[in-house]
C-alpha cells in the first residue's frame, strides 16, 4: 500500500490571492485522497499577525506608494538580507506548535512570510519536503527562503528572477497560479 504524504497548507489572509491559491491546492489535493490541513497564520497569529493585516489592507487601498517604495526600494538592498534577517528572528519557531500538531510530510506555501515559516521549520525537521507557491506575477526577495524544495510560478519573469537568486531552475515549475477549479473546465458562450 503506497502511502501518500500529509500536506500542510500555510497561508496568510494578507488579502484574498493567498487563501484562494490555498483553497485550490486543498481541493486539488482532496480530490487525490491526500490528508490535508490548511494553517492561515493570520488567523492563528493573535494580535500581532491581525493589526499587520490590517495595515497591508489599508496601504493597499490608500497607501499604494509607501508599500511600492518598501517593495522596490527596501526589500532589494543586498538581496534583502536586512528586512529577512529581520523577519527571521520575529518568526523563529512562530507556528511550530500549529505544524507540529498536523505532523506533515509536505508544507506548500502560498504566502512570502508563510515560505520563511516553512524554511525555519525545515532547519528543525529536515525530512519534511518545503514548497513555495508564488501567487503574484511579480517577486522579490521575500519570497526566497533557503532548504525550499521547490517553486511553483505564475510567468517566465518569476522564472528568470528566481534563477538570478540562485535558485536550480530544475526547482521551479512554470505552472500559473491555482485558483478554483472551475476555472479549468471550458464552458459555451
């Protein structure tokens, strides 16, 4: 009997794009008969993980070009070693009673932020196959944590992006970005 892996989805309700790319993933893998658990670290994060939603939802709406400047012009210092440094010791071992609990196999994650929890958990749990699903069209340094297994993209720019990051192209899959699986089936006019 062929065991199949128990699958973490982790994901952040910074928005909707990454909860709906790991709704997808769930249904995908139901469908398979594939044990899952979806973590929205938004929702289990407490105080702290609600108020940073909060202000992305408001810089989204209102302060487009102050999160434009952290994206273009903090986040790519040095490859964005200082912000990264920086959300690694904030997220040292956050969650990893939440993940313990599922006990996976694999973690996807659909989310930046949602990749370095997976990657500082693989550093504890070194067997546990790690995942990053890029949801947006365009990427930065956020989305590169190290031990990830693989990458799933939505373009050929976030191939190439990630290839100037290091990363074994034989690691990342051009695959689009999962959304509802109704999107799959061709319907009349």
């Amino acid at each position: 009997i062929e065991m199949k892996p128990k699958v973490l989805l982790l994901t952040a309700s910074y928005g909707s794009g990454h909860v709906i790319a790991a709704e997808a993933l769930d249904e995908v893998l139901k469908k398979e008969k594939i044990s899952t658990e979806t973590l929205d670290i938004v929702r289990i994060g407490g105080k702290t993980e609600t108020q940073a939603a909060a202000v992305y939802e408001f810089l989204m709406k209102r302060g487009y070009n102050i999160w434009r400047i952290f994206h273009d012009r903090i986040i790519p210092i040095k490859n964005g070693m200082l912000v990264k440094g920086i959300y690694e010791q904030f997220y040292k071992n956050k969650f990893f009673k939440q993940i313990d609990e599922f006990s996976p196999d694999v973690i996807i994650s659909t989310m930046d932020t949602c990749s370095l929890v997976a990657s500082l958990y693989k550093r504890q749990h070194p067997d546990v196959k790690i995942y990053t699903v890029i949801t947006d069209y365009v990427a930065h340094a956020l989305w590169v944590w190290k031990n990830m297994d693989g990458y799933f993209v939505g373009s050929e720019k976030i191939v190439k992006f990630l290839v100037q990051y290091g990363i074994d192209k034989e690691k990342i899959k051009l695959t689009g970005i999962p959304l509802r699986s109704q999107f799959l089936h061709k319907v009349s006019k």
